[in-house]
C-alpha cells in the first residue's frame, strides 16, 4: 500500500534513488535497468532520451566511457506525492553529478521530475526526466 502518512514508502523510494546512483556510477546495466519499468525513460532534456531496457541498458557504459569510472551521482532533497492511483507516486529531487577526475568538482546539476510505479510490489521509475536549472 502507497501510504505517504507513514515511513515505509518514503524509505523505499530512498533506497531506489541511492540503488540507482550506486549501480549506474559503477557500471552496473542489470541493476540499473531492473530500478525501471519495461516501459521507462530517462531524459536530459536537449541532450538524450531512452526509451525501454534494452535503450536504458546503455546508460552505465555511458558513464563509465565519459567519467573514466569517477564520476558519483547524488539525489537528494526528493520530494514525493501520491498521485490518485495508490501504486503511482510524483517524485521531485536534485541530482549532482561531481567528477572524481577533477577533485569532486561538480560537473552537473539537474532538477529531476519522476514518475514511480509499482511493479511487482516494488517502486519503479516509470519516468525521469532530468533538466538543467
């Protein structure tokens, strides 16, 4: 049960985010790709979209390729909203990326809008869309 009143949820959908930041800053396509629905995307917007896991997949090896295996992704400040349906979730968060190559200088910021879905019991990202202030 989506219950927003209560902790649970806020945890689970904690955990999705920080599982998301760990598996795709080391390479990790399983992982990354099972944190989406079949269906899922992720966009910056101007810069790329992905559509679906075999699409998604290629995301990791992305950010290997261009941060050398150094780059670390942080989101915080999420901000979540039960939508009407119980299994559907709003999300609102900041997402950091800062390069390890460089000191930990920040690299980029974006403000992220995510649709959650329940699957198989499970929060999944349905969509996220990330875009530069």
């Amino acid at each position: 049960m989506n219950d927003f009143s209560g902790t649970s949820a806020r945890v689970e959908i904690a955990e999705l985010f920080a599982r998301y930041c760990h598996s795709v800053d080391h390479g990790d396509a399983d992982g990354w790709t099972a944190l989406f629905t079949a269906d899922g995307s992720f966009e910056v917007v101007g810069v790329m979209r992905f559509v679906g896991h075999e699409q998604l997949r290629a995301i990791p090896g992305i950010v290997t390729e261009h941060g050398g295996g150094k780059w670390r992704h942080q989101i915080t400040n999420i901000v979540t909203e039960m939508a009407q349906d119980a299994d559907i979730a709003q999300v609102q968060a900041y997402g950091l990326v800062t390069d390890w190559n460089d000191g930990g200088k920040p690299s980029s910021f974006t403000d992220y809008a995510v649709t959650l879905r329940r699957d198989a019991g499970l929060w999944k990202i349905a969509t996220l869309t990330a875009r530069m202030p």
